[in-house]
C-alpha cells in the first residue's frame, strides 16, 4: 500500500498545474499519469505516429450521434498540452461572470481569475510570433480584411528566439513547465499507471485502486491511500472515473465541445507548413463561431477529403499549395459519457440540436467564403460525397442542399463532463471543484467548466485549476 | 491467432482497400491494410466493438459464400465489398467509413501523388 497525502490522477493542464501549486506549497504530492513521458519533439507535430503514441486510442474516439462526432484526447504526461496547437484565450471575463450567475459559480469574477492567469502566461511564455507567421495563417488575415470581418493573431505557449518565425518557435508543454517544477518541489511522477477504481466510504475516498502496466505487459495492481485525491484526467475519463466508483450524480451528463467543420483550400502560391498550424483567427462571429486555421500534412488533407480521396487526388499529390481550415461552433446541445460495466472505455454520445445543426451548416458557408476572398483556387468542404467549389457562387448551390448530417464533425475541445456550481441539482462539485457529496474528492480540470467557452480553452481550465488551488491551500475548501 | 473480429475485419480492410485504392500496388495496399487493423485494434472499445461486431457479421457471409460456392476466401469478401459498396446499412457505413478514413490518412500521407491521375468512375461503383 502506498501513501501520500495528495494524489493526483491525470497530468494534463489541470493535474499538472495542481501537482506544481501544491507541492510548492509544501505539500506532498503523488501524480499518477496513465501514459507515457514523452519529450518534445521526439515525434513529429501532427503525425500519424504522434497520434498512436500521444493520443487516446490513437485517434480513434467518436462521440455517436447524428452525425456522429471524432474526438481526440492527449494521452500521456502532458496530456492535451503536448499535442493541442497552443494557442491561448486568458478567460474572458464576460464569460467569466456569465458562468458566476447562471451556474451558481461563487468568486468566478475577472479579479478571482486576474493574478491565476497573469502567472499561467508568464510560466508558459505566452507570446505573439517575434517573426512571420506562416502563410496558411496569413489566409485567414487576408480573407478577413477583404472581408472586413474582425481577425487576429492569438497569442501561444511558444519561446522564440530572436526574430523566429512561427514554426520555429519551443511549446511549452507540461512536461517543460508545471511537470518539472512540481518535480522539483517534490511531486513523484509516476507514468504507466491507470487508475480503475476510487474506494469511498461515506463522504470520504479512503482507497484508489490501480494498475501499473510494465514494459513485458505485466499488469501489477497498485493501492493508494491519500488524504485528498484530486481528479484531473479530462472531461471523459474524469467522469467515467467517477462513474466507475459508483459516484454518478451530475457527472458525465452535460459534456459540451466545439463540434468543428473544415474545408481544404487550394492557392496558387504554397501555404503548407505540416508542422504548424495557424495562429490567425476569425473572431467576428464569436463566441458562436471561430475560424481558424489546422494542421496540414498531406494524411490529414486527405482524411478531410474521404472518403473521395481518389476524386480529388491532385490535392495530396500538390499538398504544398493546399492547407486545412475549420470552424468551430458551440452547441445547445449537450453530450453524455458512460462507463459501461467490463469496457475499459465509456461510451460517449452526443446529440446535435437543429439549432446546432444550422449553426454548423451556417459555419461552414462563411469559412469556405473566407477562403475564397482570400484568393482559394479551389474550396473542398469535409462533407459526404464531397464536391469541389470554384467560386462564391458554387457556396450558393452548396448552401442549398448542405444538410447537417452530411458533415463530417470532429472536435478537440472537450469541456464540462462534471461541472461546478452550487445548485447541486445540475452540478457535480461546488465552486471549487469538491465533489458534492464528498470531504476529500476533488475535480480539477476541463471538466469543471460549465459549457465550453467558444475559444481555445486551455487558459481557462488553468486559470480555475489555480484558483481552485488557492481555495484548497487557504483551508476555505 | 487472431480473434474472429480481428480477422474480420481485417479481410474486409484488404477487400475494401483492393476495390476503393486500386491505385496503390500491392506492397503500398498491404502495409496500409496493416496500418488500419493496428489502428482498430487499440481503438476505444466502443468502437472497436461496434465495428467489430459488424465485420463479424460481414465475415460469416463471406466465409459462407466461400463453403458453398467453393471460392477463394478472399474472392468472396471482394463480392461481399462490391454488393454492399453503394448501399448505407446501418453500421456498415460506420466500418466502412473506419476503414476509408483510415486507410486515406495513411496513403495520403505516405504516398500522397498515389491517387494523381487516376480517374474515378462514379461514387459506389468501381474505380478505373
């Protein structure tokens, strides 16, 4: 049996920055992390093989649902932070005090938020790019000035050197910042540990129960005593945990995403940087819809042109010229998690409603009319039965017959699978992140969020991770 | 040895990527038939089941059709794929579409000008 005072289960964003505040702070902390430690840079950005090393389940994640909705989860230390293509929102504060009042969030105002989000942008270099930014970010700039649609350069977790230009920039991941500092205050980091189950007994977890996985596959059963257990594995296994453990009451029913649509656009002049993504993004339809620009490589353009990749081979084959865009959208609708009884995996669905699926139709028409006012030769949206448009006019035709079900929907912003608030009739935990119902179980990650912000929300989710932290260490929770 | 579904879908991931990539050769079909079962075997379990079930399902048929009319295993999943190629059955467009947009993402990335100039018949039917 191991013990430590506080054990963290999950080092992304949220458990990583909980395992650096507490253990400066003196106290002695335990991060179980189910995957594996893996450096920067040791797998190329957005590649197929940084997706079966770095990502749950390779990649292969849906949300069922019509349509149905991929998913992608970081695996590993680090978690979403090492894949995601950092980009960074302070939390708006608009939002902020929306959330307070409607979801009966206590001390969420911009001030609560302000000091947390200052030390987040400074621990993780935040920045503009010193030098040029690549040409496929430079489309959505040039599209929504001839536009005259608002646009801006977002600000990411990058070091640059000198002058670099964008794709020369160092992420400043987890495993480079909060990982590392928690380390040396004393956290134990241990990876290739799965957590199945939490024991409860009343309103406390006296046991956590996992398995180590060695390199000859050998499962070793693990026990934990802790006196407080900080859940931070993300909005589907943070709730699947707890469903796991028999602790269901509002969790995994409210998941919130940004479902996104994408189009590949031709241009004559090359635009592919497979490495990056772009910085730049649409900002005049926000919060309702972003657009923005994704990683590019000739497999992902041709993933967002099957299942007609033959059609329209000269895209991949002429990849150089041709980058990927998306818009992301927020939903009325809400999706559920389930863990199932024997499956390592929950369940996940998620269900559109038709206002969200005009919404997606709506976000698809005005990205492909970005990409043409910005000179694309060619628009190919990411549709069934995909088709080829040459001009704004093909958008008309295309406006007219576009159902939602014939999108392809995928999303990498999962929010809100056990969300915070003091109205116990639709939150999980209280306002800083305790599980109702609980002394010593807390959640600390994307999942407290309410509903998903319409933006990038990685600063958010560190912004109340740390001031939940703050809450924990003045005793007031 | 193989579980059933992995063996199931496995000959469908070779008779769907002979009759939508006729383009690659026989080398390039393979190790992409082989990236799609890596993929599928370490897919969430959900999706692995579901899939799995129906290519199951598609694997008693073909392997019957092979007992009875005595053909090649392999022939008889090809005329399963092409019987059932333009038809949106429930779970087996999801399979097929597991297995299209996996297969893309590896060709096209591995080999991205393999498909240039192939000319394409209409959607469903045989590509020439």
């Amino acid at each position: 049996m191991i013990r430590t005072e506080i054990l963290i289960i999950g080092s992304g964003p949220g458990g990583a920055l909980t395992a650096a505040r507490l253990a400066e702070a003196g106290r002695e902390v335990m991060v179980l992390e189910e995957g594996d430690w893996v450096e920067v840079g040791e797998y190329e950005p957005f590649s197929l093989e940084q997706m079966a090393a770095q990502y749950r389940s390779a990649g292969q994640t849906v949300a069922l649902g019509r349509p149905p909705i991929i998913y992608t989860e970081g695996r590993g230390a680090g978690g979403g932070s090492e894949v995601n293509s950092g980009l960074y929102h302070r939390p708006d504060p608009e939002l902020l005090g929306d959330w307070a009042r409607r979801f009966a969030i206590r001390d969420l105002s911009e001030r609560d938020i302000a000091e947390h989000a200052r030390e987040i942008e400074k621990t993780l270099s935040i920045g503009t790019v010193p030098g040029d930014v690549t040409p496929a970010s430079s489309v959505i700039e040039r599209g929504a000035a001839t536009l005259g649609w608002a646009a801006r350069e977002v600000p990411r977790w990058m070091v640059y050197r000198d002058k670099a230009d964008a794709a020369d920039g160092e992420r400043q991941t987890m495993t480079r910042t909060y990982l590392p500092r928690a380390r040396e205050a004393g956290a134990s980091i241990l990876t290739g540990v799965r957590v199945d189950r939490l024991v409860k007994r009343g309103r406390r977890i006296v046991e956590v129960r996992a398995t180590k996985r060695h390199p000859d596959g050998y499962p070793e059963p693990v026990r934990i005593r802790a006196e407080h257990v900080f859940v931070c594995a993300g909005a589907i296994q943070t709730p699947a945990l707890l469903q796991r453990s028999g602790v269901r009451k509002n969790v995994g029913r409210t998941l919130a995403v940004h479902p996104m649509v994408k189009a590949v656009a031709r241009f004559d002049d090359a635009v592919n940087v497979p490495s990056d993504v772009p910085v730049h993004q649409v900002k005049e339809f926000a919060p309702h819809i972003s657009i923005g620009g994704s990683a590019s490589g000739p497999g992902l353009l041709g993933l967002a042109l099957a299942p007609e990749w033959a059609r329209f081979a000269e895209v991949t084959a002429d990849w150089e010229r041709s980058s990927l865009y998306y818009a992301a959208t927020r939903t009325e609708g809400r999706g559920h998690i389930n863990a199932l009884p024997l499956l390592r995996d929950p369940l996940v669905t998620y269900r559109l409603t038709r206002a969200d699926g005009k919404m997606l139709v709506h976000a698809m028409m005005r990205m492909v009319h970005l990409l043409f006012a910005a000179g694309a030769r060619q628009v190919y949206p990411s549709i069934n039965g995909a088709v080829e448009l040459h001009t704004a006019a093909d958008l008309t035709e295309l406006g007219l017959r576009l159902k939602p079900r014939d999108l392809n929907l995928m999303t990498v912003h999962l929010c809100s699978g056990v969300p915070m608030g003091e109205d116990r009739a639709r939150a999980g935990t209280d306002s800083f992140g305790r599980v109702h119902g609980f002394d010593n179980l807390r959640v600390n990650d994307s999942s407290l969020l309410p509903e998903a912000p319409g933006l990038n929300p990685q600063g958010t989710i560190m912004a109340i991770a740390s001031r939940n932290c703050a809450a924990f260490l003045a005793g007031t929770r | 040895m193989r579980a059933l579904p992995e063996r199931a879908v496995a000959g469908f991931t070779d008779a769907l990527i002979a009759e939508r990539f006729p383009f690659l050769d026989a080398d390039q079909r393979e190790s992409t038939a082989r990236f799609v079962v890596d993929r599928w075997r370490v897919a969430s379990q959900p999706v692995q089941l579901g899939t799995g079930a129906v290519a199951s399902v598609l694997g008693a048929t073909a392997w019957g059709l092979a007992a009875l009319g005595g053909s090649d295993p392999d022939d008889a999943w090809r005329t399963v794929v092409q019987r059932l190629s333009d038809r949106m059955l429930p779970g087996y467009s999801e399979l097929s579409l597991f297995v299209v947009s996996l297969a893309t993402a590896y060709a096209a990335d591995h080999w991205p000008g393999a498909a240039a100039g192939f000319t394409v018949a209409a959607p469903g039917s045989a590509a020439r």
